[in-house]
C-alpha cells in the first residue's frame, strides 16, 4: 500500500508541475510518466480490493443466493423437525399403547391371582367348617349317647334300688319283729338309691358339658383362622395353611 500512496503524490506532482493550456484550464502532462504511475498504482493495490470490488458488482447476487440457502436451510431444518416430531409422536404412541397393553396384561393376571385366592381361601374356609360341623355333629352325637346310655344306666340303678327297697320293705313288714327297722331301711335305701341317680346324672351333665366345652373351642379356633384368612386375603399376603391350624 506504500508504493500506491507513492505513486499518487508523484501524479500530484506532475500534475501540479504541468504547462498549462491558456485560457483553459488543461495542462500538458507527459503520458508515459503517467500510465506507468497508474501501472504502479493498480499493481500495488492488494488482490482483496479487487476482490471487495467483485462482492461489490455481484452484492445483489451473493445476497440473493445467501438468501435461498437460509431459506432452503429452513425449510429443510423445519421438515426435518417435522418429521422428527413425527416420528418421535408415533414412537410415543406406540410406547404408550405398549405400556397400556402390558399394564392391562398386569391387571388381568393380577385380578385372575386374586380370584384364584379368594377360591382358594373361599374353599379352604368351606372345607374347615364342613369339618367344623362335622366334628360338631361326631361330637354332640357322642355325648348324646353317652348321656342317654348314662340316663339309662341310672335309671336302671334307681329302679333296681327302688325295687331293692320295695322287697327288703315287703320282707321286713312280713317279720312284724322289726317292722319300724323296715321301714327305716328301705327310706335309706331309697335315699341312696335317688343319691346315686342324681350322682350319675351330675356326671351326665359334666361330661355333656365338657365335650361342648372342646367343640366350643375348636369352632373358636376355627373362626380365628377363617378371620386370619381374610385378613391376609385383604391385605395381599399368601394365603395360610388352614389344614395346619386345624390340625393343631
């Protein structure tokens, strides 16, 4: 850029220095000089200016094309992301409509475990108190019998007394020796005869009572593993061992 600044100030000069041409105001400046100043000039410019010069003459161009690429860049930018977006809408369709068929699949087994357990529980608890009542009907059949046989036996022992009582009775009135001796022992030997008719029924009713006792508790053990059962119906938990703690 030296030489261009160099080369102008010795244009100025010859310039300056020029004959002039009255009364114009032309000057004669010697040719050669001047061109090859000029030469000098235009070869010291630097190739940027001619090329500034260039961007200059085709601004209009460079500026339109610059133009249609960003918008060709746009539009390719926004159809890229439409078709993004599209693709990732469908993939989250498809990963929606996936986790709702595997959550129904969820549901479905976990209501078809659920009916399984409550059949089961339901069944197990049928079957406790099916032998619950069973046990009750052995039971109370037992004790009737024993009851009925134990009744049966005082009577039998009380009338087998009493008629004890009546014959000594008859045999002691026909001595009249000792009538009033008689008479005494056959009221104790009807007396004791009604003792041991009472006795033996007091034992009916203990032993009555206590076979009602044991079936009392075993159908209190029963509803308490029937409730049990429930309980951990309810709560999702396995369900119990009911023929085990039925066993116990």
């Amino acid at each position: 850029m030296y030489r261009v600044f160099e080369a102008l100030d010795e244009l100025v000069a010859i310039v300056e220095e020029a004959r002039g041409i009255p009364p114009t105001r032309s000057c004669i400046v010697p040719r050669g000089d001047v061109l090859e100043l000029l030469d000098d000039v235009r070869d010291a410019l630097p190739g940027e200016l001619d090329d500034a010069q260039d961007v200059l003459d085709h601004r209009d161009k460079i500026v339109s094309d610059a133009r249609n690429g960003a918008e060709a860049t746009v539009a390719g930018a926004n159809k890229q992301a439409h078709e993004t977006i599209t693709a990732a809408r469908e993939e989250a369709d498809r990963i929606l409509a996936d986790a709702k068929a595997h959550a129904d699949r969820m549901v479905a087994e976990a209501s078809a475990h659920a009916d399984h357990l409550v059949n089961s529980a339901q069944a197990e608890a049928d079957r406790v108190i099916a032998d619950g009542n069973a046990e009750f009907e052995e039971v109370t059949g037992r004790a009737r019998d024993e009851s009925e046989r134990m009744i049966e036996a005082g009577k039998a022992s009380y009338e087998r007394s009493v008629a004890d009582g009546k014959a000594e009775q008859a045999r002691l009135v026909a001595q009249t020796e000792v009538v009033r001796a008689a008479h005494a022992e056959s009221a104790r030997l009807i007396d004791g005869a009604q003792a041991e008719a009472d006795r033996l029924r007091e034992e009916c009713d203990e032993y009555v009572d206590g076979k009602l006792a044991d079936f009392e508790e075993l159908l209190n053990g029963t509803l308490r593993t029937v409730g049990r059962g429930r309980h951990q119906l309810r709560s999702g938990t396995s369900v119990p061992d009911y023929a085990a703690e039925y066993r116990r």
